[in-house]
C-alpha cells in the first residue's frame, strides 16, 4: 500500500534548542539505515523550512511505525492513497453496483 507522509518540525523554546534538534536530525539520518520494506517514490522537502513530504509504499506499515518514532523530533500525518488508476476502477465499481440496485 502507499502512504503520503507529512512531516513539519516540532516547534522548540528557542533558537538554540531549535539548532540543536536540528544538528541531531540530521546527526541521526546520516547513520540511519531505511527498511528494506519501505520503497520511497518521492522524498522531497518544504524549501525555506524542516519538513516535507514523501510517497512511500510498503506492506509493513509497523516499519512506518519505526520510521516515525526515529524521527521524534518531528510531527508526522502518514495517510494511505490509492494511484488514480485503481481508485477509478474501484469507484467504477461502486457506482455500477449502487446503479443496479435502481433497475431491481
């Protein structure tokens, strides 16, 4: 399945602890090893702030769990989409179903 995750920074008292939560996102994302389980199709980030956005696909969404509680010092919304092509078709679907109900 994929999900669109968003994620902004978690605001922070100051200008220091801000600088600091900044240097130890990015100390621990050089170390950080991406479960095999997740494919990332877009990874991309807000210019001008710390946050963004990516479309990630997998069928273990614990390990989304994992990515999220890594990445504290960040507030995330991760909500699962459907590509165009099968949401069309699944719609199609219902539609049909709910027009037969109408010529019985």
């Amino acid at each position: 399945m994929k999900f669109v995750v968003t994620w902004r920074e978690r605001p922070t008292g100051s200008v220091a602890e801000y600088e600091a939560a900044q240097k130890r996102v990015l100390e621990i994302f050089s170390g950080w090893e991406m479960p095999e389980s997740l494919t990332f199709h877009q990874f991309v980030v807000r210019l001008g702030e710390f946050g963004g956005y990516a479309v990630v696909e997998t069928d273990a969404p614990a390990d989304l769990e994992y990515l999220t509680t890594v990445y504290a010092g960040f507030s995330f919304t991760v909500e699962p989409v459907l590509d165009v092509i099968d949401a069309v078709a699944a719609e199609t679907r219902g539609i049909e179903y709910r027009e037969s109900l109408r010529e019985g």
